[in-house]
C-alpha cells in the first residue's frame, strides 16, 4: 500500500503540473498544450520501484505511433524543449513508418511551434526538412502546400543565424523541386523580396535565390523574369547588396548564354569591378575568374584583360585589402588568359607576379622616409597608428603566402624551359622568405612543382636542399610529407635500373640535407612527423649505394630503434632498417647488422628492448621469406619464453601462431619440437594470469592452423601466401648470386693484375722465376684480402682449385638449404674451412647463431632434446669462427650425444 500510494502520488503531482501547462494562457502554455493530447494516451502510473528487467508496456492510443509517443516518454524527465527538438529530428522516420498519423496530428503541431521556437528547435527542423524532401517522404503537392510555406515565412527570421540556416534549406530545396511549383511559389517571393523597400537582411537573401532559380529555367524565362531584378540589385545603394548580387552574376550568366552576358551582364560586371567599395571589387575580380571560361577570345580581349590589368595596378598601389585577394587569384587568371595573351601581356603577368613575391620585403628606403615623416609631421598629415601599420604587415606577408601558393600555376604558364630565367631567383628569394608560413606553403607544393619541371628539375634541387635544412618543423613537414613523390621527380623513376654514378653524383647533397632534416625533427615533439621521415628512409636504396647505406643509414637507424622515445617511430625505424638490410650487398655486412639486432634486443637488458625484438620479428616474417627467418629469428625468439618479465612473455604467446604457419614437415621437426616445448612450458610452468589467458588462446588458435607437408600434392595446390614466399625467397637468392658474381669478379680482376706484373718481372733482365713467382702469388694474395675475399689455405694449387670449384657449387644452393650441404661433408681440416666460408659470408664473419650462442645454448637446451643439433637448415650446425676441434662421429656419420660418450 506504501509504494502504491506513493506512485499515485507521485503521478497525481506530475499530471497537476500538466493540467496547470494546459490551463495556462501564456504563449507558453499554448505551445505546450499542443503535445499533452499525446500524453494522456499513456497510461499515467508507473511503478517507481519496478525492475529494469521488465519492459515497460504502455497504453498507446489507437492510430499514433508506438516510437513516437516512447520518445515522448523517454525524454519527459529532460525538459519540454529538448522532447520536442528530439521529435523533429524524428520526423522523417516518423512519415515513413506513419504517413497518414503524423501528417494529420504531429506536422501541423510543429508548424505552429515553430513560429515562435528557440534557435535549437528551429536548426532541426530546417534539416529535417530537408531529409524529407530528399528521401521523397511526402508527395510534391503536399510538401510544397506544408513544409514549402514554413521554409518561406522562416527565411525573414530576425536573427541572422536561424535566417541563413532556413534560406540554405531553402536553396537546398529548389534543386529538388519541380519547375512550375517553383516558378509559382518561389519566384514571384524572391522578386518581392528584391525591392528597394525591403530590409536589406531581405534583399541579401533575395540575390542568392535568384542566382540558384537561374540554374533551373531556360534563358528565355531568366531574361524576362530575373533579369531586371538582377540588375536592379547590381545598382543597390547598399555595397553588400551589390556586392552579394555580384557574386550570382556567374550562375546567372551561365543561365543567359554568352550573348546576352555580354549585352547584360558584362557592363554590370566592369562597373562593379571599379567600384569605391573594396569588398564590392574583391566580387567583381571573384566573379571574372569563375566566367572565364564561359566568355570567348573577343571579350576577353577587348574587355576582361584590360580590365584586370587596370585591376591589379591599382591593388598594388592602395596595397589596400585586394592585394591579396590578387595574389590568391593570379594563378587562375594566368591559366585562363594563357591562350588569348600576347607576348607583351604575358611577360606584363609575368613581371607582376614578381612584383608581388617582393611585397613588404624591400622596404628600407620607404621606411627611412616614413620615419622622416614622422619626425616633422605636418598638420595635415597624420602618424599611423600601431594597429594599421600590423595590419599592413599581415596583409603583405599574405599576399607572399598566396603567390607560393600559385607557384605551381605560374610555373605551368611561364614553362619548364623559361623557369630558370625568369621565375628561378623569385623561386629561391621565396625559398629564403623571413616568415614561416610563406616557406611553409611553398615546401607543401614542392613537390608539384617538381612534377611539372619534368627534365628541367635539376634546377630545383639547391632550392629543395635549401628547404630541407631549414630549421622550421613546420616547413620540414610540407617536404617530408611528399619526399618519395619529390626524390621521384627530382631523381626520375626510383628503380635500381635508374641509379648510376652520374645520378648519384647529382643527388649526392640530398642524403645529407635529409639527415640534417631528420635530426631538427627529432628534437621536435611532433612523433608522427617522426614517423613519417623514417619511413620515407626506404628511398635511400634508390639514392645512394650499399656502402653509403650501412655506414651513414642503418646507424641512424639504429639509434632511432634504441633511443626514440614513440614507440610508432621505433617500429618505422624497424620496418626501414629491415628493408635497407635486403639491398646491402656483402653478406659480412647483413650478418653483421642481424647480429646487432639479436644482441642488443632479444639479449638486450631492457625490457623494452627484447619486446621490441618481437615486433622486428613480426616486420621479418611480413618482408622476407619463411626460410630467411627460419635460418635467423626464429630460435632467438622462442627463447623469449624464459624471459622474467611477464609482459615479453605474454607479448610472445601472440606471436607462437604466426610461427606455426612457417613450419613445414618433415624438414622443420626439429623446430617444430622445439616451438611444442615452448607452449607446454609456458602452459605448465606460467605463473602469470594474463601469461596464461594468453598462451591458452595461442594454443587454441594454434590448434586451428593446419601444418604444411612438403609433398608432391601440397607443392601443386599452392596458395597466394605460398607463390608470395617463393618470390621473396627468389629475390634473396638473387641477391647473393649477384654478390658471388662480384667477388668473382674482384677475383679475377686481382688474378690478372698479379699476373700482368708477373709478365713485367719474368721480361726483366735478372732472371729470377722463383722469386717472381712468390711474388706475384704474395700480390695477389693481398689484392684479395685487399678486396674482403679470404680463401681456404691450400697446400697445393689442386686443392685450391678443388676449393673454389666446390665454392662456386655452393654459390648456387640457396641460403635456406646450405647447412644441409654442411653435414654431408667430411670432417677433415679442408672441408671445414670451407663450409665456415660458405656459411658465414665471402669474408669469414660469423652469423649472428654462432655470436650468441653462449646465450642461446642456455635457452635451447631446456627446450628440446639433442635432436635440435642435427635439425637441417638450423644454427646449430653451422660452425663458429672459434671451433677449431674436429668432431669424431660415428660409423653412420651423426655426432654422438653426451650420454652414448659415457656409456663410451
């Protein structure tokens, strides 16, 4: 009884509160009474207390809406304004759900509030409105006799801003009406309304309808209706009358032809061109650009060139508010006049443009005067004051930004053959602007310029090492942004069949101004800029050669990965030294650098470090072949499981189903043991809650990965991830055939050049072949080591020539398939030392397996059984450069384990 006498008490009090809305005279009450009707279909107790499980089931009156009259209800609590801007915004569904309702009971209601509605209420139901025409909720009829009369009587509103918001419904609705409703209802309005007796509010309004009716009738009807309206308002007393009608005049004209714009409109156009008013002359010269090309060669001439010209003088000697406007606009006359002009006109264009470039930069004698005025001013004339002379300095320093913002432009009119001459020292003063956002604009439009130089871009590059040592951020980041498309225009195609000496003579200057680029970012706060030029690092490979690569880029590189404070820039450090690792020649040097990167982050001693090290991983398996990873990554990684930070841990199980999809059976078991035995530690042994979600997961989706056999029948059912593979792993074959065919050029070249001075020695006149020949054996045993070859020591010149033939065969076995060839040779001194060569690179340095081994052997002998020595293809096989024992196998040719040398 307690709680229902509360929720009838509680109800009585809210329906009071109603009835009192409902009883009331004021204007107020009016509005609201119009929604009540709606209300007391619902049922009037609710049960406070109820539980949020058990949906409410109102009483809703037969005919309304069951969405309707529930929004109603939701938004009670709110307030009585926000209910109603909630059913406006509602209205289309509303028609489309219940046409005949919502037509008969809610549209009329609305119309009324809206009458005399606050600016919220009244910017929804403009859009509305709109929505509902678009969407064809309405007949045509029907909207026009309904929604049509509000949009008209509410474009009149008294304020400014519900007015533009009801006359752009407005304009939005003529291009959807039909013609003969808006002949009708809207034509003869706008003509009302573009009298000299109408508020000025009313004719603005007046000269955008005309200007978008004259888009839908035919010239006939323009001419007759529209057009002694339009040159009426062209005539206003008042300058932003003239000025607004002025802005129509190019959809009128477009809606009259060419013959009657030029008896009609084109006087109208010159007279308000040279109007007392700035803001009516910045329309008029607006105007001009847009009807260029509606207009033909005669009128521009006889009337549009002149009165340009007349246009820009007179700018550049008020240095008023049109200068500017001049400048932002001189691109788009230059390229529309282009055709008619004749030589004396374009270099005049020409020779302004320049002009204007230089505007408040060469200002000292005008300053020495204006100081001298002010020392002795005369009683007519007047000191200007602090706020004017600012305001000059802004106008001028936009009119700079404008012309190089129009560079591109001006460079298409004047030509890649005459830019040197005449437009290169404006180009470089523009280059050296003192203000930043002239620099800025022009380096964000560089690299179009670029594009259009075409074979003339040379002329460019001092211009654009300039802009990459400037020391602002913001300039840097509008050449950066498009270095790859600026580096293609100013260093052609980036292909490694472009890059030869002469070109990278030429560009040789480029690579130090981007470092020097690189090192102002760096100290900014600005990540993504960051980011984005060490992504761009990839071009490098197109510009420079290997050497340069490893010894100036990659070190860059690996600070970036080391001490860059984003994590997004490491990662783009990582993608870039990954993809500069493949265009590094010597395989000393790439052995070298995936040494570094498994000491320093998957043994690094910072956490982040070795989780970066998963992420290097993740950016290896995206850009090279299964096997490449295989052969380098891929153990290091599984020994991230040991690791006592929980989070590498937990960031490793994330990455254990991307390795399972490497594998494949039966030459990857060993790795396949050793990824098995990572998993049932980590599922065994984990500790951490989060570690053991996600090694759960790992597991799951591992379960769901097939693993791949090689088989006669899965090489013929290939996938697109399989055919990818085998392209990468075909490229990183290229890459060392290509390296071996250079060693053996060196080879020779060092073999010929011993044996030309042999010749001269052996032709001299003290006969000594002996020692000649030592000689000429000691020579060229240094021009090879000179060259970074070192060979197996031979005792006889057949064993060397055995070594060398066995080193070429070997030169054509894949990376991925040479350990295989390791454990079929014999283990004498000779085959050893030539199997360290094949595995280790041309100059004898050891992979990064062998440099970690210490603390790989640690991980790796927890993991699996001793079966993972005798894996093919694995790390383990390879001898370092410091085992010099020979192993004693047995009589089938396997190393025995520890446990067979004891029972030994």
């Amino acid at each position: 009884m307690g709680v229902e006498s509360k929720n009838m008490k509680l109800s009585q009090n809210s329906m009071e509160e109603i009835e009192i809305f409902k009883t009331a005279e004021s204007p107020t009450g009016e509005r609201i009474k119009l929604f009540v009707d709606e209300l007391e279909a619902l049922e009037p107790i609710v049960n406070v207390d109820t539980p949020r499980d058990f949906p409410l089931q109102p009483c809703v009156a037969p005919g309304m809406d069951l969405d309707f009259m529930l929004e109603i209800d939701e938004e009670l609590d709110s307030g009585q304004e926000v209910q109603r801007i909630s059913v406006i915004n509602n209205l289309p569904d509303l028609l489309k759900d219940s046409h005949a309702d919502c037509m008969r009971r809610v549209v009329p209601k609305v119309r009324e509030v809206l009458h005399v509605a606050q600016a919220d209420m009244q910017l929804a139901a403009s859009s509305a409105f709109v929505q509902i025409l678009r969407k064809d909720l309405v007949p045509v009829q029907n909207y026009a006799s309904t929604f049509l009369q509000t949009i008209l009587s509410s474009v009149d509103n008294k304020d400014p801003d519900i007015a533009n918001a009801w006359l752009d419904t407005l304009l939005d609705v003529i291009d959807l009406l039909p013609k003969d409703i808006i002949k009708k209802e809207i034509l003869t309005i706008a003509i009302e309304k573009g009298q000299l007796s109408q508020p000025v509010q009313t004719r603005l309004s007046c000269c955008k309808i005309l200007g978008k009716i004259a888009t839908r009738f035919e010239p006939f009807v323009i001419k007759k209706e529209i057009l002694p309206i339009v040159q009426s308002l062209c005539q206003d007393v008042e300058y932003e009358v003239r000025g607004c009608m002025c802005m129509q005049l190019d959809p009128v004209s477009r809606g009259l032809g060419l013959e009657a714009t030029k008896s009609a409109i084109l006087p109208e156009l010159v007279e308000l061109t040279n109007d007392e008013e700035s803001y009516v002359r910045i329309a008029g010269l607006q105007t001009v650009v847009n009807i260029l090309t509606l207009v033909d060669e005669d009128t521009c001439r006889a009337t549009l060139i002149p009165l340009v010209c007349k246009f820009c003088q007179q700018s550049v000697k008020t240095e008023d508010v049109t200068l500017p406007v001049v400048a932002r606009e001189i691109g788009k006359l230059c390229h529309g006049f282009s055709a008619y002009l004749t030589d004396e006109q374009k270099s005049w264009f020409i020779d302004f443009f320049k002009q204007l470039c230089k505007v408040g930069l060469n200002e000292n004698k005008s300053n020495k005067n204006k100081d001298a005025e002010k020392e002795s001013p005369s009683k007519d004339q007047q000191v200007p004051l602090l706020p004017d002379i600012i305001e000059l300095q802004d106008r001028l320093i936009e009119t700079r930004r404008n012309c190089a913002f129009n560079f591109p432009a001006m460079v298409l009119f004047v030509g890649a053959k005459s830019f040197k001459s005449e437009l290169g020292v404006c180009f470089s003063n523009i280059c050296k602007d003192p203000n930043v956002e002239v620099r800025k604009t022009l380096s964000s439009g560089f690299h179009e310029i670029a594009a259009i130089m075409g074979s003339h871009v040379s002329n460019l590059q001092g211009d654009m090492i300039m802009l990459l040592r400037d020391e602002n951020t913001e300039v840097l980041k509008g050449i950066i942004t498009h270095l790859p498309e600026t580096l293609t225009s100013v260093c052609g195609p980036l292909t490694h069949q472009a890059m030869h000496e002469v070109k990278q003579n030429q560009i040789a200057d480029l690579i130090p101004a981007i470092l020097s680029a690189e090192i102002v970012i760096a100290a900014s706060n600005d990540w993504r800029l960051q980011e984005t030029i060490i992504e761009h690092f990839k071009c490098f490979q197109y510009l420079t050669n290997s050497e340069n690569i490893y010894h100036k880029i990659i070190p860059v590189l690996l600070i970036k990965l080391k001490r860059a404070r984003a994590l997004p820039v490491k990662l783009a450090a990582a993608r870039s030294t990954l993809f500069l690792l493949r265009n590094l020649k010597k395989m000393e040097q790439r052995a070298e650098l995936l040494n570094t990167l498994v000491t320093d982050f998957c043994h690094g001693k910072s956490c982040h470090q070795r989780s970066l090290f998963i992420d290097i991983c993740r950016v290896t398996i995206e850009y090279y072949s299964k096997s490449f990873f295989k052969e380098t990554f891929f153990e290091y990684l599984l020994s991230l499981h040991t690791d006592p930070i929980a989070n590498i841990r937990y960031r490793l199980c994330s990455i254990l189903p991307d390795l399972k999809r490497l594998l494949k059976l039966p030459s990857d078991r060993t790795l396949s043991q050793l990824l098995d035995a990572c998993v049932r530690r980590l599922l065994i042994g984990e500790k951490d809650r989060d570690v053991s979600q996600a090694i759960k997961c790992a597991v799951e989706e591992m379960d769901k990965t097939p693993v791949y056999m090689e088989s006669g029948l899965s090489r013929r059912i290939m996938m697109e991830e399989d055919i990818e593979d085998q392209k990468k792993e075909a490229e990183e074959k290229k890459l060392i055939e290509l390296e071996e065919r250079e060693l053996k050029k060196e080879e020779e070249a060092a073999k010929a050049k011993a044996e030309k001075k042999g010749h001269k020695d052996s032709a001299s006149k003290i006969p000594a072949p002996k020692k000649g020949k030592s000689a000429s054996s000691s020579v060229g045993k240094q021009e090879r080591e000179s060259a970074g070859v070192k060979r197996t020591p031979s005792t006889t010149s057949s064993n060397s020539g055995s070594t060398s033939s066995v080193k070429e065969t070997e030169s054509r076995i894949p990376l991925a398939n040479r350990s295989k060839l390791a454990r079929t040779k014999s283990d004498s001194t000779a085959s050893k030392s030539m199997t360290k060569t094949s595995r280790s690179g041309a100059s004898g340095v050891p992979t990064p397996s062998s440099a970690g081994s210490s603390s790989r052997k640690i991980s790796t002998s927890k993991l699996a059984s001793s079966e993972a020595s005798t894996r093919r293809g694995s790390f383990n096989n390879s001898p370092t450069a410091t085992s010099d024992k020979t192993v004693r196998k047995n009589s089938n040719g396997s190393i025995p384990t520890a446990k067979s040398k004891k029972s030994k």
